[in-house]
C-alpha cells in the first residue's frame, strides 16, 4: 500500500535539473528517492559498482562454508574454536563495512 499520499510540485531550472539528474543517476535511485533521502538527512553514496554485489555474495558464501566446516570440525573436536571465531568476525565486518560504504549516512 502507498503511504505517500502528498504530491509535491517542483520548480527548478535546466541546470538545476541536470545535476538532480546526475545525481540521482550516480546514486542508482530516482530523483524522489533522493530527495526524499535529502528531506530526511541522509546523504545519498554513490551507487557501488556491479562487481560490488558479487563480491558481497562472495563473502557471504564464504562465511557459510566457513560455519559448515565449523561445525563438522567442533563434532570431531578438531577446531581451534577462539582463532576460528576471530576470522568469522573479522569476514563479517568486511561484509558490514561494504555494505556501509554504499548505504546512505544519517546527517
């Protein structure tokens, strides 16, 4: 359901056209989306670039294999479990730290 239900009209001229254009472009959101963001104090990123989203989906496999292994190694008590724990943490903040890179930042 939309729970936008406020028409806004805007006035702008060529120039200030083109950079919202760009702008939105740039971001990979439409020119409401972005001033929406703009409203809200979110400062819009850069859209990241595709290899972006295929590296994110790579280290999150990664992170999957890593807890399957995990747990096949600790039911043979084969594991380091502290040294395992620091490397998933550390694959799961380069996951939130891209992510973070590209996501709109609160004013």
């Amino acid at each position: 359901m939309r729970n936008k239900n406020i028409k806004l009209q805007l006035w702008i001229d060529e120039n200030e056209a083109q950079k919202l254009s760009a702008v939105s472009k740039k971001c990979n959101v439409t020119q409401s989306a972005l001033i929406r963001y703009l409203i809200n104090d979110f400062i819009p990123r850069e859209a990241p670039p595709p290899e972006y989203y295929d590296i994110i989906h790579e280290l999150r496999n990664i992170g999957n294999n890593m807890y399957q292994i995990y747990y096949r190694l600790e039911s043979m008590g084969l594991i380091d479990a502290p040294m395992y724990k620091e490397n998933a943490k550390h694959v799961t903040e380069v996951c939130d730290f891209l992510m973070s890179a590209f996501s709109p930042q609160k004013i």
